[in-house]
C-alpha cells in the first residue's frame, strides 16, 4: 500500500542566550561590559526529492527537533548556531497545518521552504551598554523557535489520470503506452497504489499518466480505498474515463461513469470542470448485443465529450487515444499548484503587545509570548535590571491592563512565577 499522507511534528532550535560578563584584566584600564551574544537556533527546513515516490521515511519517525543555538560566552564569544534539520519529501507533497487543514505549502516545484525558523540568539550584556548604564548586569534571552504539527500530502504529479472502476483495464493502459509494468490480473483491486508511467511520443514530446485504482461507489466518503486515491486525481489536468464495453460483468457503461463523477465531485468540486475523454476498452470482447455500446456513444455525443474505442489488449486504436490525449494537453493549463491558506503567527514580532489577565484567589496572573521573551532578558537581583523591566511593563501598556482588570494598590502580580506587589 502507498505511504501517502502522514502527521508529523516539527520544532525548530531556540536561540542561544546573551552573556553577562565583564573584561577585567591586570593592564587594562576601561574593561567593561564583553558578553557575547547567542548562537540562532537550527530550522526545519522541506527539501524536494525527485527521486521519492511515498513518504515511508515518515512512517516510523514522526517528531523533528533541531539543534537549540549555544549560549553567548565571555570575550565576545558568539554561541554556535544550532544545525537545520533537512525533510526530503516526493514532488507534488502537499503541507498542511494539521489543526486546521490550511495549506501551508505545496511542494509542487518547490526546492526548498523553512517550515519552522529558528530562534534568534539573545544579545550579550555588551549591547546594554550606555553613557549612564556603564555596567549592565542583565542579557537578553535567545527566542523560542517556532514549532507546529503538520500533515504531509502527497498528491502525485501526472498530466493524466486514468480513472474508472476496478477491473475496467487501466492498469493494461497503462502497460501498453509506457514502460511501467502494472500488476494486472482479472480481479478486483488488482491495483493497490497508483502506478505512473512516462508516455513519450517523440521528439521530446510526451506526458506523465497516472493509473488511479478503481473507484467505489462511496468512495469520496471514504468506502473501500476511496480518500487513499481521490487526492492523487486533483493534480491530473486531464482525466481518462475508462470503461468496459464487453458486458461481461453485464454492467451498463453509462451508469458506471456518472457514478464515478459522482464521486469525484462529491470529493472535490473543482473536478466537475475537469476535462475527460471517454475510452471504451476490450471492444474486442464486444458482444452481439450492441445496444449498452449505442447508449455509450449517445451519452458521450450528448455532453459533447470525445469517445475513443480501443482493445488494451490486442493494441487497437492505442494511437489515436494518444494523439487525442496529446491534442488535448497542448491547450490545457499547466498542472494545478495548491495556494497557501495558511498564516503563520511570526513569534519574533514583538510589535504585539497584548496581554491575558486573570485573576485566580486574588493573584493576577499576567501573560503574553513577548513578554515571556522579555522576562529571560532580565536579571531581577540587579537593581538597573529590574528598573529596565518596570518601564517595559509601563510603556508596553501592561500596568494600565492590569488597573483595567480591577489590580489595586497591594495586589498581589504574577508574571511567569515573578511575584510582586501592585504599586501604582
């Protein structure tokens, strides 16, 4: 069975944090302040793999950390910079936000998309120099990495697809028109995974056809192996509609293709505007009773869609089902790209400065992202520091949040396990 749709977490590397030190040595009379500053954290970054058919890799490993950034050291000394972490993934895989269901990415045509950014490294004690804060004993933390669960597509890139229901003959089709070797036996579900296959017509030109496995009826809710293979039939630009005209399983051509349409706009809506050929397969078994092949020909004449009769198996009219594909492809739009859906929160932005409050026993409990960030920038056993975080809290609108909420002189605040008492 194709690995074709996994649920994955990734997590990028956290920012070193900024050093506090200072220079001092023996002969040198204006030492000061010389913390490096933190190393950026490792990102999650998709590659494409045009080798990759499915995404096995994923199968037994579904959690991806990178490397966090080094801590700032004395002497200036920077932090290492936390190593990517690379995803190799087939073309034509879809990311989505697992939560949502958004489009994040699709990789179709894509070399490479950061998933998840690293960390900015903090800055060292050095940068908090001024004229009147000559000693700063305070850094400013490295920055959480951003971090998400998502769920990998793949959806196959084909010009064609070849669709209709099990045992109809594609995967034959497909045999005769490329070099894939299909397994093919008289059976249902023969096909257990898409096969694709490189039709080349000559002088360059040529096409990629997929072979869908047969369709249900109830397959877009679901009902045998439905939602496995209707994802792989949105990229197709054309479809091919193959059905068994030889009445040995005594069933009626027409009925079997509005049933299959059915389902394909029952998945997707966009697919009812999809262009399709009708191809009526093993006329060579064709009986003596004519009159479901007539219905056939009517129905496909009625909705002003080109039927083409072949025999898969003795290689009849094969070429003039190809040169109808290739007309066909010459005018068509290129294959569809998945637009992005999805908007990312940037946790680096600290423009944003809101707030949540809530009271619980008389204790005001205070958070937000950036200020988290902010509370690993201060040292609260140094005075300038705690200065330094009282007018951050004041010009950032968090005091006049907290008079709102109803804190009063002696209240008791908590910011991330920082207790202290309201003053205004």
């Amino acid at each position: 069975m194709i690995f074709d749709r996994v649920k994955i977490y990734c997590k990028a590397g956290d920012g070193g944090n900024g050093s506090v030190s200072f220079r001092r040595e023996k002969y040198v009379s204006h030492g000061g302040p010389d913390g490096g500053d933190g190393g950026n954290g490792g990102s999650i970054i998709f590659r494409v793999d045009k080798g990759a058919t499915t995404l096995m890799f994923y199968k037994y490993k579904r959690k991806f950390v990178a490397q966090n950034g080094g801590d700032g050291k004395a002497s200036k000394m920077h932090g290492a910079n936390g190593q990517n972490i690379y995803l190799f993934v087939p073309d034509g895989t879809v990311i989505k936000d697992a939560e949502s269901g958004l489009v994040i990415k699709d990789m179709s045509g894509c070399d490479e998309f950061v998933l998840c950014k690293g960390g900015k490294g903090g800055w060292g004690n050095k940068h908090f120099a001024t004229p009147t804060r000559q000693i700063p004993r305070f850094a400013k933390s490295g920055i959480r990495g951003e971090e998400i669960e998502v769920l990998l597509e793949l959806k196959m890139i084909a010009d064609v697809g070849l669709i209709g229901l099990p045992n109809v003959g594609k995967s034959s089709i497909l045999s005769r028109i490329s070099a894939s070797k299909p397994k093919i036996a008289d059976y249902n579900f023969t096909t257990l995974s898409p096969n694709l296959g490189v039709v080349s017509l000559g002088e360059d030109n040529g096409f990629i056809c997929a072979d869908i496995p047969g369709l249900i009826e109830g397959a877009s809710e679901g009902a045998g192996l439905g939602h496995e293979f209707l994802r792989h039939i949105e990229r197709c630009r054309l479809l091919v509609h193959v059905v068994d005209v030889s009445k040995r399983n005594e069933r009626n051509p027409v009925s079997d293709i509005e049933l299959i349409n059915n389902e394909l706009v029952s998945y997707a809506p966009s697919l009812a505007d999809r262009p399709q050929i009708l191809v009526a397969n093993k006329i060579d078994a064709l009986s003596e009773d004519t009159s479901a092949y007539d219905e056939l020909k009517n129905y496909a004449e009625k909705n002003k869609i080109k039927l083409i009769s072949i025999s898969a198996a003795t290689n009849k009219n094969i070429n003039i089902m190809l040169n109808a594909i290739a007309d066909l492809l010459r005018v068509l739009p290129p294959i569809p790209v998945f637009e992005a859906e999805y908007v990312k929160n940037d946790i680096s932005d600290t423009s944003n400065h809101d707030v949540e409050i809530t009271c619980d026993n008389g204790v005001y409990y205070v958070e937000g992202d950036w200020l988290y960030k902010v509370m690993g920038s201060v040292n609260f056993e140094d005075r300038e520091s705690l200065n330094y975080f009282q007018r951050i809290l004041r010009k950032s609108g968090v005091i006049d949040a907290l008079e709102n909420a109803g804190c009063g002189d002696g209240d008791t605040v908590n910011i991330y396990d920082f207790e202290f008492d309201f003053i205004k």
